[in-house]
C-alpha cells in the first residue's frame, strides 16, 4: 500500500484524470462518472474511480503544486496508472488566450522546485498521441481551444515583477502549477501524460479578469470531461 494514498491496486484504473481539486474530484464523480466508488480520501487527496463510457477510469487529486503533485503521481504509477491527464484550470499569457477557453498543453516548461528537480527548465512535450486525442475531443466542447506550450510555478501569489511578462515573452500560453511534474514523472517511469486546461483568468494586457465561480466550475468540469473522453480511446 503507497505511504500516502493508502489505496490498493485492485481499486485503481490504469487511467487516471489529475485534477488538483478534490471538491472538482467530487463533481466529475456526480455528473460524469458511473459506479463511482472513493477509493482513497488519505490526506484529503480524494481519489475516485468509476466507469466513463464504461471504460474504468481513476479520478485523483493531485493538490496544489508540485510537491504534492509528485507524491501522488509517482504513487499512482506504483499502484498500475499508464495514463495520466492533468485537467484544471490556468491563467493565460497570451492576448488570444481568454477566460473561458480551453488550452491543451504540447509542452510543458518548469519553473517551480519539484517540476526543476525532475526534469529542468527546458520545455518537454508531452505525450504525442495523448496530446492529439484531447484535442480532438475538446473539438467537441464548444469552446475556443489552444495548442501550445504551458508553464508550471508553484507559486501563486507574490510573483516577482514581470514574470507574467517573461513567461508571454517566452510564448506560454498559460501557466498552472502541476504538469511539469506529471509529465516528468510519467516521462522518468514509461507511463503517458497529457494535459488539459480551462482559462480561469488571464494575466497580462488590459482584459485581465477572472471567470465568476460558476463560470470557473463549468469550464474546469468541461477540461475534466474532454480529459476523459481522450483518456478512454487508451483503454
């Protein structure tokens, strides 16, 4: 049993969805899932799994940052995941890249401490065929969707003073805070990684601005549910 998920392999997918969120966790299992079952609430890193198109599937938090992220991870690899989506949320960095849109990461750069530890700060892609099967899902969704390079901080607040700015420079489209270590992981133990994202804000230019809670909710739910429907075509 890993130290920290305290869960068995016989409970989990080999298909995993990584929101970071547990309460998000909480809404795929209601509204997308079925026969869900919580297989793991250790540490509040809530884990569920369930059919989706009935496809078996995991749905785990990670937490926030690369810390937590790397822990859960590399214990989700131990219990048998070979697939792994990274699905939540992102600020834009680019002007076209608005509140509301969808971003499927091609590359994954780190600047946070777990992200540069695992694998530097040079972008790496992730996943080739993982990355085209969520964009042709998120084909579907209705929504604005962007191809492109991310950047992963453990920081939130209290960036120094033109981060953002560098990070535009650079051509990310947004930036999050766990897809750096998943890909890493993934990338170190021979599993696939992926990696969807809402735009819940954007960061730089004059149409900065967050979604309303309920507009935040929608669009994550929306990531989560294009994760899913690329993550099944690997069953």
């Amino acid at each position: 049993m890993p130290l920290h998920l305290m869960t068995h392999r016989a409970k989990q997918a080999p298909l995993v969805l990584c929101p970071g969120d547990p309460d998000r966790v909480r809404l795929v299992a209601r509204d997308l899932l079925d026969d869900a079952e919580v297989v793991t609430e250790a540490r509040g890193l809530l884990g569920v799994s369930g059919r989706f198109d009935g496809v078996p599937v995991t749905v785990q938090a990670t937490g926030m940052g690369g810390g937590s992220t790397g822990i859960v991870v590399h214990e989700l690899i131990e219990l048998g995941a070979r697939v792994l989506i990274r699905a939540g949320t992102t600020g834009g960095l680019q002007d076209d890249v608005h509140a509301g849109d969808l971003v499927i990461a091609e590359t994954v750069a780190a600047d946070d401490g777990a992200g540069l530890a695992i694998a530097g700060d040079a972008p790496h892609p992730l996943d080739i065929g993982v990355t085209s099967a969520l964009a042709e899902a998120a084909g579907t969704a209705g929504r604005r969707v962007h191809r492109g390079p991310v950047v992963s901080t453990d920081v939130f607040y209290d960036l120094a003073p033109g981060r953002n700015e560098a990070w535009q420079a650079r051509g990310f489209l947004a930036v999050e805070m766990e897809a750096a270590v998943i890909r890493g992981l993934a990338a170190r133990h021979g599993a696939r990684a992926g990696c969807v994202l809402a735009v819940s804000n954007t960061l730089v230019g004059t149409g900065t601005g967050w979604l309303t809670p309920g507009e935040r909710q929608a669009a994550a739910i929306d990531a989560c549910r294009v994760g899913l429907q690329a993550l099944i075509r690997f069953a």
